[in-house]
C-alpha cells in the first residue's frame, strides 16, 4: 500500500476535472496507516469574462486566483500544522488556532467551490425540473424564495454568504446567512446555492452597493448546476 508521491504537494492553479476541487492525496507514511489530504484550486469551469456584465473580469481574477487560492493554501497549511504535531508531539501545539484556522479557511474552499459552479454565462431566470418542485413546496413559490434568498444576502452582517442548502432529514430546503464562512450554520445541511457576498466578490464594480450586486446576480444563476446538487444531496 506504499505510495511513492510521499511528498508530494498540490501545485495550485493547476487545471483539474474534479467537480468538488477536494483532492485526496491518500499515502502511508512508515509508521502508520494515516490517509493526508490535501485541497486543490480548480480552474473557473468558463473564462474569468464569462460572467460580464454582472460581474466583471477583474473580480474573477482576484477572487479566483488570490482569494479563493489563499483559502485553499490556509487549508493545506493547517493540515500541515495537525500532521507535524501528530509526528512530532502536541506540546506547544495551539490546537484551538489550527482547527478555527482549517474551519474558517476549508469553509472558504468548501463555499467558493460551490459558488463558482453555481453561475454560468447567460444564466439566471427560473428553475425548472426537481428544484422548481422542491422550491415550490417548501417556499410557496419562486419569488418567494427569492426574495427571501436575496434579503439574506443584503442584510448578512460584515462579510459572508447567502446559502439555500438541503437539509437531509426533514428533506426541506433553508435558506441561511453565514458570517464569514463558518458562523450560523446548520450542522449537516449541504448547501446547493450560494451567493459570495464578501466586498471582494463585488466591491470593485459596485461599490458599497451589495444590493445592486445581489439583484443582477441573479442573471448568471445556473440552475441546472442546482438541481444537480439537490439530486445529490437526496440520494
Ligand atoms: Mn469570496
């Protein structure tokens, strides 16, 4: 079961077909069997202009490339942290500092995963299929949804995210804030649309005007990416 790529690392930026960017990069170190993950930066799955007018082509490229990447970096960085501390002894170790930085810098990864795939080029209008009936039944109907998924997004406090997630148990949809990425969750709902609503999503093209960030983002909603996601979440 040795693997030989023992040290290797994930080159970030580097093109990958994997849908959630999560890699596992499993090997056994000599000591024991201890699976190492480790995450992975996805290209945009379309151009960093594809989503122009709604949101420009300089905000793609930095909120791809240096936030969502330094997210993947601080992931990778606790993860480091945890398995020298595992090697070498806890001592010292400021346990509580490592998992709030992987919770708050895997959360980032987990949600801009999920947000990238979330739009597409002309995008946008209502849903068809098994989401339209899941949205209806649990909302009322569309435009209830939305405004109530739009109002969450205007009215989060500080930076944060918008989110209609899956909850498996009572099989209904929610919509929730999240402060930053971690604060006001649900444990174990699976989230199938989010809307980044930190300045850096938005900031250099609107301004201070989340509001008017949060309507137009409606027109490169992609809705098949949705339904796919619920699909998953149900099985
Ligand atoms: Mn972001």
């Amino acid at each position: 079961m040795h693997n030989s790529s023992h040290n290797a690392r994930v080159v970030p930026g580097r093109a990958s077909q994997t849908v959630l960017s999560i890699v596992f990069y499993q090997h056994y170190n000599s000591r024991c069997l201890m699976p190492h993950h480790r995450y992975k930066l996805s290209d945009l799955p379309y151009a960093y202009n594809a989503l122009v007018p709604t949101i420009s082509e300089e905000i793609m490229r930095l909120h791809h490339d240096k936030h969502h990447l330094a997210y993947v970096n601080g992931a990778n960085a606790a993860l480091d942290k945890l398995q020298k501390a595992r090697e070498t002894g806890f001592a010292g170790v400021d346990v509580k500092a490592i998992e709030r930085d992987l919770a708050f810098h895997g959360s980032g990864h987990t949600m801009h995963s999920t947000f990238w795939p979330n739009m597409k080029p002309n995008g946008g209008g209502k849903p068809g299929g098994k989401i339209a009936d899941q949205i209806n039944t649990d909302f009322g109907k569309f435009d209830s949804f939305k405004e109530q998924f739009s109002t969450a997004a205007k009215q989060v406090e500080g930076s944060g995210w918008s989110i209609l997630a899956y909850e498996p148990w009572t099989q209904q949809l929610i919509t929730l804030q999240a402060e930053k990425h971690n604060d006001l969750t649900v444990q174990g709902v699976v989230p199938l649309l989010v809307l980044d609503v930190w300045e850096h999503a938005y900031y250099l093209q609107y301004r201070n005007d989340r509001a008017a960030y949060v309507d137009a983002w409606w027109n490169v909603v992609n809705w098949d990416d949705v339904e796919k996601r619920l699909e998953k979440a149900r099985r």
